[in-house]
C-alpha cells in the first residue's frame, strides 16, 4: 500500500511540474501552453481520485507525551524513558504521522505517544485514541475460538463443513478442513480471492478506498466452498485472510449472534475495553486518528493519501476489522500475560502453544513465535495493516514484558517492534529472586 502511494505522489509531482514548465513557458509556444494545462488537469484528476493532499511538514514532531494507562494512576517513569529513547530517535524514519506505544514490564505499565493524530495537526495522539488494528483482529477471533474450546462447544479438530452453514458443497478435501487449520493459516485457503482484482475493487484499493465491505458472508462461504485445495490441507504455512474470516463467520454463527457481539460478550467488555469495537459510535469516531495510505516528502512539502475507513463485511471482519486503542490493547495484553491469577479471560492463553512447526514457522492460535534478533529472547507477536494504519503487538516467551504499537499509515511496524522489545529485554533484566512470570 505504501510503494502505491509513492508511485501515484510521484506522478502527481512529474504532472503538477510538467504543467508549471508549460504552461508558462518563456517561448510561449501554444502547443507546449496545451500540454501544461493537460498536465494540469491530469494532476487534478489524480489528486481528486486518489485522495491526494499537499501541505507542509513541521519542522519537528511534538514531544513524545506520557499518557495515564490506568485513569488515575501515573505510567511507570523509568519504562516511559526506555521507550522515548528507543523510539524517538528514529520516529520520523518509521513513516508514521502518529505513534501511541503501550508497553509491560514485570507488571509496570506505560503508554507513550508521539508525533500527531493527522497531518497538518498539532494534536497529539492520546491512550484512547482510536486506530484501526488490522490483522491483530485474528488474535480476538483466536481468542473466540479458545473460549468456544473451553465451553465445549468445538474442539481443534472440529471440522468447517460441520459448524458452518455453506450454500454449496465444497470438494472432498476441503471437506476435511479443520478449526486448527484455519487457527493456523495451514488450511491452504488463499490470502485474499481473485475477486480483490476486480476492476471495481483495484480502483477502491488504490484510491484509498474501502474494497473489504464487498466480503459478505455469502460471499466467504462461497470462497470458501470454491477453493480447490492443490495440496492437503495441514501441511503448509498460507497466511489467509479467508481463512480467518471463515474462522470469524462460523463462530458466530454458532453462537447466533454478530461477530461484533460476540466480541463485546466474551472478550472487550470482560476486559473493559469499552473501546474495542467493529463499529463506532460517533463519540468514538471523534476519537479515530485520521488514516494515511502513505505519504511522500519532498522538501518541507508532503504529499499523503488518505484512507476511508477500512468497514469489513460480515464475512472478513474476523480477520481485520476491529478498531482499538492504547488504552485498550494494554489490557488485552495483560490479560495474555497474567499467568497465575484467575480470570474471566483465562482462555486468552489457550491461544499461545505451538500448533504448528515447519522450517523458520511455528505458530499457534494467530500468534507467531520467534526470536529478537539481538537479545535472542523468545517472543510471541502479530502484526497488522489496513488501508491507512498499521499495529504490532509482542510479548515475551517468559511473560515478564510486552509492546503493542498503533500508528495511523499502513506502513510496517514490526522492525520498530522487534528493536523495542529488544530494548526492554536489555533496560530490564531480571532481577534475582523475581519470578519469571509475574502475577
């Protein structure tokens, strides 16, 4: 998403300077004269349709603000100098317009903020500003699957075709696709399907628009119902949105109710994330960062593109379509490394164990596994993009520390992630005598 936006910035400069030239060229040429204003007119278009806007970079982003993650009481001041240092000094690399940074450490909690809700904005983002949290969704839809587990209801080996109402028959092995399949991207469902590709959709994509509401629920079953598996489902890592989504429709299904709602019920409102939401409120809306596909710097003027909210069918909202904020996703993350006390949410850490483990993957119920590259220390993550925000969230293998990351571009933020978690584990070894899972 984000080269695009640097391909179609480009070409807006190339028209807009082409038009400049021409247009006032010394000879006065009326040809040239003609071919300045068609430029003209070629940079307006593509400005219009792609949701292209121009302004002015300032001279520095705001100072990173420390923000009060439990209401009343302050964050941890050490964590917070950990991560200004991390993170400030190469915040404008990271091609974000905001940043809120929400971290754990042996039980301390910090939520930090940097740059701004919105270009040519002075405000600063807060814990409770809304962004969207992409794909980070399939570890609340993996979080849905391990409760439905606990009650009984499905087992990891239950099979698609058994829980979820399809308007056609599927081939024979696609009759054999399990929940643990879907949970651990080894189904061999596609990423996206063709029809992404369809004129319609491609436009709305590069145009920072909205191709996700035309994913049904009809039309998931129907993907899923016509995918003709080439090799048997179980065997191979194939990171499917699909798959997800299919996850999402048919736990819902199940428990006759939206997928919204069912969120709401087993995990936002136990947790009080009252921010967590498919769909919010107009309160909530005043609260969402403006979303950017990209932005392109030349100078001190920018180029960005705007992105329309990223508003799931029924059918894929399991695999992207939640919104969230700091605030919010720091309780979610304590609720996954909360390792001795009983909670209504105890089923959260039924998502951790390895499901899946072939080559450099291994992976369980949306969480995958791996190693910081320079501390070594093992660690659980996802990471998320929609069309105009990215996340990333990590704990550590050991549960003593944890970041979740929302910025308001759909530019990556796993390297940012990776580095800052690498940080903690060097700013805060364990101490002698403390446990190395915390209460």
């Amino acid at each position: 998403m984000y080269k695009s936006t640097l391909v179609v910035a480009l070409l807006f400069v190339v028209f807009l300077v082409q038009g400049i030239l021409l247009t006032w060229n010394a000879s006065g040429v009326p040809r040239f004269r003609l071919i300045g204003i068609f430029s003209f007119t070629l940079c307006l278009l593509l400005g219009l349709t792609m949701n292209m806007k121009i302004g002015i970079i300032a001279p520095s982003a705001p100072a990173p603000r420390q923000e009060d993650p439990g209401g009343n009481i302050r964050g941890d001041e050490a964590l917070h100098r950990a991560v200004v240092a991390a993170v400030a000094p190469d915040f404008k690399k990271q091609g974000q317009v905001g940043l809120v940074v929400a971290t754990i450490v042996d039980g301390r909690q910090d939520i930090t903020t940097f740059g701004t809700t919105a270009i040519n904005s002075s405000i600063s983002p807060r814990g409770n500003t809304l962004f969207e949290i992409g794909s980070i969704t399939k570890l609340f839809t993996a979080g849905l699957l391990a409760a439905a587990i606990e009650q009984g209801e499905v087992s990891l080996d239950s099979r698609v075709v058994d829980g979820l109402g399809l308007n056609a028959d599927p081939d024979p092995r696609q009759r054999e696709v399990t929940l643990r399949q879907l949970a651990t991207h080894t189904a061999e469902m596609p990423r996206m399907s063709l029809d992404i590709f369809r004129p319609s959709l491609f436009l709305a994509t590069m145009a920072g628009g909205n191709p996700y509401a035309f994913y049904s629920a009809g039309k998931v079953k129907d993907i899923f119902s016509r995918t003709r598996l080439q090799q048997p489902p179980g065997e191979h890592f194939n990171y499917s949105n699909i798959g997800y989504g299919v996850l999402g429709l048919l736990l819902s299904e199940r428990a006759g109710i939206s997928y919204e709602q069912l969120i709401q019920d087993k995990i936002a409102q136990p947790l009080g994330q009252h921010d967590t939401t498919c769909r919010p409120d107009a309160a909530q809306a005043r609260r969402l960062a403006a979303g950017y596909r990209g932005y392109f710097r030349l100078g001190p003027v920018y180029l960005a593109q705007t992105a329309a909210p990223s508003d799931f069918g029924e059918g894929l909202v399991g695999a992207g379509g939640l919104r969230s904020t700091g605030q919010d996703m720091l309780r979610f993350m304590t609720a996954h490394m909360r390792n001795k006390a009983p909670s209504p949410s105890t089923f959260l850490r039924r998502t951790h164990p390895i499901l899946f483990s072939k080559d450099a993957t291994k992976i369980g119920m949306g969480w995958v596994a791996r190693e910081l590259p320079r501390s070594r220390q093992g660690i659980l993550f996802h990471d998320g993009i929609s069309g105009g925000y990215a996340s990333f969230i990590g704990i550590s293998d050991d549960d003593r520390f944890g970041v979740v990351l929302l910025g308001n571009v759909s530019r990556s933020l796993n390297t940012l992630g990776y580095a800052l978690l690498d940080a903690l584990a060097t700013d805060f070894p364990l101490t002698p005598g403390l446990p190395r899972k915390h209460e």
